[in-house]
C-alpha cells in the first residue's frame, strides 16, 4: 500500500498541477491567465484573470502538496474547493456523466483527495518524514469544508461584481462568450479541462 499511495498521490497531485499551468502560464495547450480569464467571465466569476489566478494557483499549489505528501488536508481543501466550484459552474446542470459534460470525473477527484486526507499521505510522504502526518476522518471531513466554503466564497464575489466594460459593450456578455453566453467553440471543448 504504501508505493500505490505516494503513486495515487503522485498521478493525481501532478495532473492537478498539469492543470493549474494551463492556466497560470498556458502550458500543456491551455489558455493561460487571459484565455481562462474570459471562459470565467463567461460563468460570473468576475473578475476573469483574478478567478483564474487563484483557480490555477490553488490546482499548481494543492497538486504539488498532495503530490508531495505535504501539509495534506491545505492541498485538498485547495483542490476541493476547485472541483467544488467546477461542479457548480460548469458541470451540474449536464448530469452526472462526463460523456454528456457532467460532474463524474471532479466527483471522483473530490472523493480521491477526500481518501488521501482520510488515510493520510502514507509513509513515502513529506509529512511522514517530519512526523506531521495530518489524517483521518475529521481532516477529511474539515478540508471538503474548507474547500465548500471557499467556493461558496469565489461563487459569491463573482456575482457580486459588475460585468466588464468589454462584456457590457458585447451586449452584457463576457468577453468570448458567443451569443448564447457560453465559451466560444475552442473554449468550450476545453473548458471541462479547464473547469476541472
């Protein structure tokens, strides 16, 4: 069990991290803080590069802890909150089914960190070496908190602020968004990859 853990840790906090630069820099065919930028606009969450930032910040950040093995329920409570809030925006109105768009792949990513944090990051970890293993159900159970109230949190700021000046002049749309509101082609065969 230990080698699959840190393998289980090391896949997943990687791709997460995969992620998180795809935003951030535009890495791995990603849009970078801009391109995302305007896909988040396009969901109220205002403002876009801001949204994005944080979102690539907290996936680079939360997927190098859990990597790591490092200060484990932080980096979950960062991924959750991130899967959380792709729920949200993104996924729940396709259905359950990522074939049809929907939530399948971040629910199992919620419930892959929710296990990590609950059995702890095994004895190949960072936090094993410095005999700070933080795990268990309650760690579990605090860090999807953490990671629903601080969704609850960008979700809420993002509908508070008012539309762009580029959005408004677009007819209150966000900047690439189409005339149905949604991301442009090229973006919304990304965005579940984004989102997520």
């Amino acid at each position: 069990m230990q080698l699959g853990l840190a393998l289980l840790r090391a896949i997943v906090g990687g791709l997460f991290m995969g992620h998180g630069l795809q935003k951030l820099t535009g890495w791995f065919g990603g849009h970078g803080l801009k391109g995302t930028g305007q896909f988040f606009e396009a969901l109220d969450l205002r403002p876009g590069v801001a949204h994005a930032a944080a979102a690539g910040a907290a996936e680079t950040g939360g997927g190098a802890l859990i990597a790591a093995g490092l200060a484990t329920p932080l980096g979950a409570a960062a991924l959750s909150g991130t899967m959380i809030t792709a729920i949200r925006k993104v996924h729940a109105p396709k259905g359950v089914w990522a074939s049809d768009g929907g939530y399948e792949y971040n629910l199992v990513l919620l419930a892959i960190v929710f296990a990590i944090t609950d059995l702890g990051p095994g004895p190949l970890s960072l936090d094993a070496a410095r005999g700070r293993e933080r795990k268990g159900l309650g760690w579990a159970l605090a860090q999807l908190a953490a990671g629903a109230i601080g969704s609850a949190a960008a979700v809420a700021i993002g509908a508070r602020r008012a539309p762009s000046a580029a959005a408004e002049q677009a007819g209150g749309q966000a900047p690439g968004a189409g005339a149905d509101g949604t991301a442009p082609p090229r973006q919304t065969a990304t965005a579940d990859a984004e989102a997520a």
